[in-house]
C-alpha cells in the first residue's frame, strides 16, 4: 500500500468488485463484515485518502472501531449505500449531505434550504 498517496479504495463484497474495477478505482473483496473490519483496521494503518465501505458491513463493525472511523480525518471512512431505494428524496438528500459533511467536515447546503 502507497503510504504517500492519497487514493480512494473501496471495500465490497464479491459482486460489486468488477463494477468497481471498470471504473478504474482501487477495490478490495470482502465476503462478510468480519472479513471488512479486518481489511478496514489495516487501511486505517497505511492509507491517508478516503475508503469507502458497503454499508451492511460498517453497520456491523464492532463498535470501538465505528466510533474511532466516525472521527477519523485522514483517512477519511465512509459507508456507500447497499443499493438502490425507495426512499424520499429528502430522505437521500440527508443521506448525501451526510456523507459530504463527514468527508468534508462541515455542512454543506445546496440552494435555498428552508431554516
């Protein structure tokens, strides 16, 4: 692993890693939470950019890591959505917003926001 660079790298299971591969990212498989939380506790160590994790996973990491990934600021961890749902669109705003106020580290609006 690159100890200088700053890359994203994503943790999926076995499914997603073609799509992931095609689109030129840097993807590591993972069968299950445990075997996530595994490779998480070692990209932690050597990584400075951003990892990316199936959510299912994080959901079940134990919860002295998910504290520590939650304050973590390099790298930065973030959890990608399992797949496509039904949620509102306010529902995936929040989610999204979320996600780049973690990554970012403030809040972010688009537009005109109501108070």
């Amino acid at each position: 692993m690159n100890r200088t660079a700053a890359r994203l790298v994503i943790v999926a299971p076995p499914e997603l890693v073609p799509g992931f591969r095609l689109a030129g990212v840097s993807v590591i498989a993972t069968h299950d939470a445990q075997d996530a939380q595994a490779v998480v506790e070692r990209l932690i160590a050597d990584e400075k950019g951003v990892i990316a994790v199936y959510q299912p996973f994080v959901e079940a990491f134990d919860p002295v890591l998910s504290d520590r990934l939650e304050r973590s600021v390099a790298p930065v961890v973030v959890a990608y959505p399992a797949g496509l749902s039904i949620a509102e669109p306010e529902e995936r705003r929040a989610r999204i917003l979320g996600m780049l106020q973690q990554a970012v580290g403030y809040h972010v609006t688009f537009g005109r926001q109501e108070p």
